[in-house]
C-alpha cells in the first residue's frame, strides 16, 4: 500500500475534522476508514505500506525541475503522517521508507520480490505510475468511496490503449505535468499511444524515425532525443531499491487492541474506540482465594460451583485475596449474600494505575503484558499476576495511591451501584409526551421554511434542502457530500431560519431518544431504581466515569435537561435527595499548586474568581461586569486549566484569534505566577516524561518530546491539565471513602448514590437531611488540604434537579 498517496486522498476526503484540543485528524481518520475497508474485503495474508520521505530522490539529480511546482505537502498533513505511521504499528503492519527513493519505488521492488517469491501481489495505490508495473502477478487496486477498482493487464489496455509495458514510452512521450516532467512539443497523452501503437515500442519509433510523418514531427523528436531519454528514465519506477522482502515480517497479525484503543481514545475516534473497548464491567470477575501459591481456590463469579466452594474463605478477613474486577466480584457475591472481606488486590485496578492511558486491561491483556508464561492453573496465574503489579506499583511510586485510595474506593463504588438510585418513571412518561408534541411542533415548523417535507433526520435529504435549494454556501465536505454536522448549521444559523429551528429540533430529538425514553427501560424490575455503573478504569485523568446509563452526560446546560433530573427521587417516604459539589475546585488546586498570590487572596477573601478575571480582562470595574463577560471570563479561567490555546479560545469565545491571544496575555497580567507553574510544570513532564497530582498519581506523556508538532502541543495540554484535573479527582475520591466510613460509623441509613464529575448525591431518609448535610460538608472540606479555602455548596430536596439548585 503506497502510504502516502492514501495519506493524501485522506487528507483531501474529509476536511477539518480535530479533537476537542484542535489536534487535527481528519488525514488519519480517513486512512484508517480506508485501511480497515481494505482488511474486511481482502484480508491479506501478508501486507506492508511504503511512504515517501523528505527530501531530493535520485530522480532530482537527474532532473533538478522535477516536480519543482508541486505545492508543498500541506502542514497538517505533514503532523499527521507520523500519526498514520503510529496507527500502522498499532496494527502491526511493516513500513517501507528509503532515503532518496519513493514510496512507487518501493512498491515496484517489493511487488518484484514477491512475484519471484510466487505470491500474487496487488498495488494499493491511487498513482497511475503504478498502472506500469501490473503483470501476470501483479495488479493495481483502488479504493473509491464504498467500491474497489482492480487493474490487471487488460483493464490497463483498455483505459490507456497500451499494455501496461508499454506505458512508460507513453509516459516518456507525452509527460506527466503532475510531476513537471515536460512532454515533447505537441506531442499529449492520445498522440503518444498512436505513436507507441504504430510502431510497437517507443524503442522501435526512435530506431525508424525516418518513416515518421509529418516531417515537423519526425524532426521535433529527434531534436528531443535527449528530453524522451531522461523522461524515460524518471517515469520508470525502479524495482533494485535497498529494500528487502521478509515474508515472516509482512505476515498479518493481530493488532496491538490496548495500543488502538489508547490512540482511538487521544483522537477521540469514538465509534472505533466504542467498538472495540468494551466497558470494564464486561471484564470477567475473578479471585484466587489463598495465602500461598500453592493452595488456592479459584472464584469466577459466572461459575457458581466455585464460589459455592469458596465461600467460607470469601468471608473469612484473615485469608488474602488477588482479584481481577474486584467490583463486579463483590456485587454478583453481594446477591448471594456472600460477603468478601480481609487482604485483596485488584489487578485491573492496578494496572490501571500503572498505565492509565492503556485502555484495556483484560486479563488476557494483563497476561501479555506482565507475565512471561502464565501457568495453566488460572488461581496461579493470577497470583503472579498480582507480584508483577505489584512490583510495577512500587517502581512509580503508586503503592500509597492504590493502597489508601483505589483500592478502598472499590467497596464503596460496589455499594453505590447495588443502591441504585430510585426513579420516578412518570415524571420522564410526561417529559416524553410534552417533547413528542413540541417535535411535531417543530417539524410543521421545519417543512414551512423549507417549501416542502423531507426526512429531517437525512443528512443527505438535508443537504440537498440548504445548498441546493436554499442556496446556503457550503461550509464544510464530508467524503460523502456536504456537511450538516452542528457546527456547521450553528455557522449557518446567522443567515437562514431553518438551520437553527434543525439544531432544535435535533437537540429534542437526542433529549427525547437518549434520556427521556431510554431511562426507564434501564429501571431495574426487581428494585424499581436505576443502578449505574461507575468505572474506575476508563478515564486517564483518574475521574470516574459512568455507564448503562452515563449520568454524568445528563444534559444540564438547558432547561428542557434539567427537567429530567426531577425523575431522580429518594426511595424513603418523604426522602430527600442531598446534592454537595465542590466549588470552583481544580482553579482552587491551580491556586494551591501555583501558590498564584492573587489568585489564592481571591479565594482568601470570597472573591467571584470569574468577575475578578473579567475585570482584568474587559478593563471595567468589578461591579460593572455583565453577565456576558463573567461567562466569557469562566470560558478563560477554565480554558487555561485545559491548556485552550488562543485559537481554540477563540473558537470558544466567537471572537478573533488576536484577540483571544489578548485575552490569554492578559489573563497571565494578573495571575504571573499561574504562567511560572505552567511553565515549570511542562518542563518536569519534559524532564521526567511524566506529570503527577498531588496524591502522586502518574500519567506519562511522552509525546511532549515528539518531533510533530501537532502531536507535541497535543501532549503539552494533557501535561499542563492532568495534574489539576487529577488532583481534583483525587480529592473527590478521598472525600468518597470519608463520607462512606462517617455514615456506616454514625448508623445513618443515608446512601451516597451517584457521583457526577466534582458532584456526590445522597439519598436521605426524613429525619437525617441535617445530619447528612453537615456531615457531608466537613468530610468534603476535609478530604483536600490545600493552601487556599475549600467551598462546598450542599443543598437538598424532592429530586435531583431541586436538590441541585
């Protein structure tokens, strides 16, 4: 497969496509799509891709003018070809690159090498050069959109009027203007393959020039003998480059998934990484029950029999236990009414720690990874499964962390999953009903300004109403036509109605679709509440996440969203729900970390940190701030948090990239300090190829050493936002475990029930809100000692959403 001529037909085929960061990705996005188009249909038996690299070829030595006025290699697609190259290597696939040849060059080499090894070679490439080399052995494939074109010998004919042999005199003939090589004068493409068809070779035209008529054109190509000599010479593709074919080393194999799985994660390629990561909790739960290596009993919570067997060492705290998914182990024990106590470890959890951007941490995985030759006897393996995490727990200094933190947090997530949180299903039945009619609304709506009904959830319906239509200019393509993705009608929003009432209406539809009607049927039957899981494993940044369903994603920012929290209720008579979130916590860790003097004095003194930074910002006093500028103040503060870059506050701000620069620099004006840290803290990351949080938590980020820019910057904002994030997270979690302990001592019937980002709720029986509350706020004010004031807003009420306000 010629890379880099794929590389470029990605790069063009989908078009401003980047991470939520502004990495771009849309050459690498579209390589894979055609990459993993390719292993479905043909699944190779052996594959390796070629790609060209910088610099002059030997063809520029003979020809200095060779391809002299092809424009440079765009600069996103030069930062993502070491991305493509990336992806290969999580495939597992063979790259060829030679220093002074092309990747056409290697291709012809390789394909040659094959056809003497007796394989049947296809050239993946979309460069008509290539269509010479075809033979009996070897054929051109192309991909086009959905379909696949094949060239052999015929095929070659019938498109050129030559065989493939022969394309090379009518290359050298006629030119090739992509390349700057110059045709003879008056000689193109169609009067070459006359020439080349009446004489048979381009060696027997040079040999009987004196029969070539008219006498204009027998005299203009003996003056350019020179000229179709060294045309020849650099149109042929050379099959002798420095490259040889090791058929062991081009055999297809399994991809690197863990690998996939953490690049998939950083693009945020979601359908792919959906695919292939399944959530932790489909991980099988499994213990070796025992103090020694040699007398263990093996527990898989999906085998009955061996927890019947277990059981009475399952409970008994003085026998250790090594588990994997130790939170899926506890719940499906818990339903037995077998409790698991005394030493354990999870070697999920740890491993997480160890490498949290790996993203799979499967047992097989695990396996691979940290143990050589895993013994037969799965209780064995697990046990040396469990050394190993250990030992790699000790060298980066994470053994407190696991030890005091992730690993006592497992019991109390295991506890607030088989809680659950109580659900009043009618509240969403008439959510449903309320949104179906303001849909309806809205589609008569949509088919006025339009002049007429189509499918509004087309895309391709869509587009042909706006842009050819309605004549709106199209801003961006897709590889399958124009875009109608969000951005896109929030542009067009400004100059047409119909672009805006379609956001709406999608809005309601995803409302109605993803929450209002999909809750209920998550109810469980047998408690009426709904029990979501929370993960530890999945995100890098050591937050919990959550899933089946994901709470956290629960829209808040409307109020049409908000309504749906009024479904979440407490299941005591007359409970209330107790909502208690941090405020402002990870500027609070900047302004710890930092030790930024203004920054803590306005946590010192009750500022409004978004009004006092709109101040500096607008140059306006504090109390003339409006609404607007507070919000666009926050979108600063917490845009330096996630290391925004002034093009991505922009974006965020609507305003020009000059003026978000402006922003930034004045930003830094009144917070110095705050820049001394970030600066610092990228130079340790540099250093160390790590950052830390202030429980010590590692992410390591090597590429802020990587030659690519795109991908350097990439990391540098993962490095300047990972250890405030982490260290927010950090403190949620020991906050966690301290209610957790406070409520079983106090003999409250109080239950912690979900966690959402900075956010804990709490489902409390009548007589014990207060109680509740004011244990609630000193455990979570005591969970973090930082050097600036820590704020926790508590509030309680019928639902979630009252609760909340």
């Amino acid at each position: 497969m010629d890379g880099t001529s794929y590389g470029y037909r990605a790069f063009y085929a989908i078009r401003q496509l980047s991470t939520s960061q502004g990495l771009p990705t849309n050459a690498v996005y579209g390589f894979l799509l055609m990459l993993r188009r390719l292993l479905e249909l043909e699944r190779p038996d052996y594959l390796a891709v070629t790609f060209d690299l910088k610099g002059p070829t030997f063809r520029h030595a003979q020809y200095q003018d060779y391809k002299v006025r092809r424009k440079p290699m765009p600069e996103t697609l030069v930062g993502q070809l070491p991305m493509i190259k990336t992806l290969l290597a999580a495939y597992r696939i063979p790259i060829f690159e030679c220093a002074g040849w092309e990747a056409d060059d290697l291709l012809g080499t390789l394909s040659r090498q094959a056809t003497a090894a007796g394989l049947e070679t296809y050239l993946v490439t979309a460069d008509k050069d290539a269509l010479q080399l075809v033979g009996p052995a070897v054929k051109v494939y192309r991909l086009e959109g959905e379909d696949r074109v094949i060239f052999d010998a015929e095929q070659v004919e019938a498109k050129w009027g030559v065989p493939p042999d022969r394309l090379v005199d009518v290359f050298a003939l006629a030119g090739d203007a992509t390349d700057d090589i110059p045709s003879v004068p008056g000689i193109g493409p169609k009067r070459a393959v006359e020439l080349i068809h009446q004489y048979g070779s381009l060696d027997n035209l040079l040999r009987r020039l004196d029969e070539v008529e008219p006498a204009a054109r027998r005299q203009t190509l003996r003056e350019h003998g020179d000229r179709i000599a060294l045309n020849r010479s650099l149109v042929t593709i050379r099959t002798d480059a420095p490259v040889a074919l090791d058929l062991a080393t081009l055999r297809r194999q399994p991809p690197d998934d863990a690998r996939l799985v953490s690049l998939f994660r950083d693009w945020e390629f979601k359908r792919q990484l959906k695919e292939l990561a399944p959530p932790a909790a489909a991980d099988p739960a499994a213990c070796a029950v025992g103090a020694a290596r040699d007398r263990l009993d093996y527990v898989d919570a999906a085998a009955p029999e061996t927890v019947d067997r277990a059981a009475p060492r399952l409970g008994d705290p003085s026998v250790p236990k090594t588990g994997h998914n130790l939170k899926a182990l506890r719940l499906a024990l818990a339903r037995r009414q077998i409790a698991l106590r005394g030493d354990e470890f999870d070697t999920m959890v740890a491993a997480y720690l160890v490498n949290p951007d790996a993203g799979v941490y499967t047992l097989e995985e695990l396996f691979r990874l940290y143990v050589a030759q895993p013994p037969a006897e799965p209780a064995q393996a697990l046990w040396d499964l469990r050394l190993a995490l250990d030992e790699a727990l000790a060298a980066r200094a994470l053994t407190r962390l696991y030890r005091e933190i992730e690993h006592p947090l497992i019991a109390v997530l295991a506890a607030m999953e088989a809680a659950g949180v109580a659900m009043d299903v009618a509240v969403l039945r008439q959510l449903s009903e309320e949104l179906a009619t303001t849909l309806d609304r809205l589609t008569a709506e949509i088919y006025e300004i339009a002049g007429r009904e189509f499918n509004i959830n087309s895309p391709k319906q869509l587009s042909v109403v706006l842009f050819e239509e309605l004549k709106l200019p199209v801003l961006k393509r897709t590889k399958t036509g124009c875009s109608t993705d969000e951005d896109v009608l929030q542009r067009l929003a400004a100059q047409h109605a119909l672009p805006a009432t379609i956001l709406k209406y999608r809005e309601l539809a995803k409302l109605k679709s993803t929450y209002v009607d999909a809750l209920p049927a998550l109810v469980s039957p047998e408690t009426g509440r709904l029990h979501a899981s929370f993960n530890q494993t999945v995100a890098a940044t050591g937050r919990l996440s959550s899933s089946n369903p994901n709470v956290q994603n629960i829209p808040i920012r409307t109020e049409l969203g908000r309504q749906i929290r009024r479904a979440f209720v407490s299941r005591w008579p007359d409970g209330r729900l107790v909502a208690a979130d941090y405020s402002q916590i990870e500027l609070r860790v900047l302004a710890h970390l930092s030790g930024d003097e203004a920054l803590a004095e306005a946590f010192r003194t009750g500022q409004d940190v978004h009004r006092s930074t709109a101040a500096q910002v607008f140059h306006v006093a504090p109390e003339a701030v409006t609404d607007d500028q507070r919000a666009a103040a926050k979108t600063i503060n917490f845009g330096i948090v996630y290391g925004m870059t002034s093009f991505g506050l922009s974006k965020e701000l609507g305003v020009d990239v000059p003026q978000a620069e402006q922003f930034i620099t004045q930003y830094f004006q009144r917070y110095p300090t705050v820049k001394r840290y970030l600066e610092r803290s990228l130079a340790e990351t540099r250093r160390l190829g790590y950052c830390t949080t202030l429980h010590q938590r590692r992410r390591y980020i090597p590429q802020v050493l990587s030659e690519n820019p795109q991908v350097r910057q990439f990391a540098e904002r993962t490095a300047i936002n990972a250890p405030i994030q982490g260290s927010a997270a950090d403190i949620i979690k020991v906050a966690m475990l301290r209610i957790h302990e406070h409520l079983a001592a106090s003999g409250l019937r109080a239950l912690m029930v979900l966690q959402v980002h900075d956010e804990l709720v709490f489902d409390v029986p009548a007589g014990e809100v207060e109680a509740v509350r004011a244990l609630v706020t000193e455990q979570m004010t005591a969970a973090c000692a930082l050097s600036v004031p820590v704020q926790v807003h508590v509030n309680d009420g019928r639902n979630w959403l009252e609760a909340a306000h």
